[in-house]
C-alpha cells in the first residue's frame, strides 16, 4: 500500500487466498483461507506487538465482509480457514 495512493484512508488488516479446483463445467473456488494483522493498532500503541496476528474480532469482521462480497456477487460462499 502506498500512501496516499487511495481516496479515503486505509490500513492493511486482512489478506485472503482460495484453493481452486478444475471441474467439468469449469474451475471453481473451493475454499477460502484468511489472515489477518492489526498492524495499524499497533503502531498506535494500542496492541502489544504479539497481539495483531488473527485476533478473533478482526477474524470476525473479515469473515463478515467476506460473505457479504459473495453474496453480492451471488455466488455461494466456500468455506472459510484462518491461515497462520
């Protein structure tokens, strides 16, 4: 991310990768894998350093946007891993 490269303010929080699988009628998502890192509270000072990777709220919020992203596409929602 390069600073002020976007219209609104933004921090890193969530990265996602899928597992594809090449089927008869095409490839397809089969699952999701997330991580998150809450780098900008630390640099506030307010999370320790050993404290951004996968905390559970921000792993529920990825989740919640993630599936609301699929389901504007219309497009049913794989499962969901949270990656190291």
């Amino acid at each position: 991310m390069t600073q002020g490269a976007f219209s609104k303010p933004c921090e890193f929080a969530v990265s996602l990768r899928w597992g594809w699988e090449n089927r008869e009628d095409g490839p397809a998502i089969t699952h999701l894998v997330l991580s998150t890192d809450a780098y900008c509270l630390r640099d506030c000072n307010l999370i320790s350093s050993g404290e951004t990777h996968n905390r559970s709220t921000d792993v529920d919020w990825a989740k919640a946007k993630v599936a609301w992203l699929f389901h504007q596409a219309g497009v049913p929602m794989p499962p969901i891993a949270v990656g190291n």
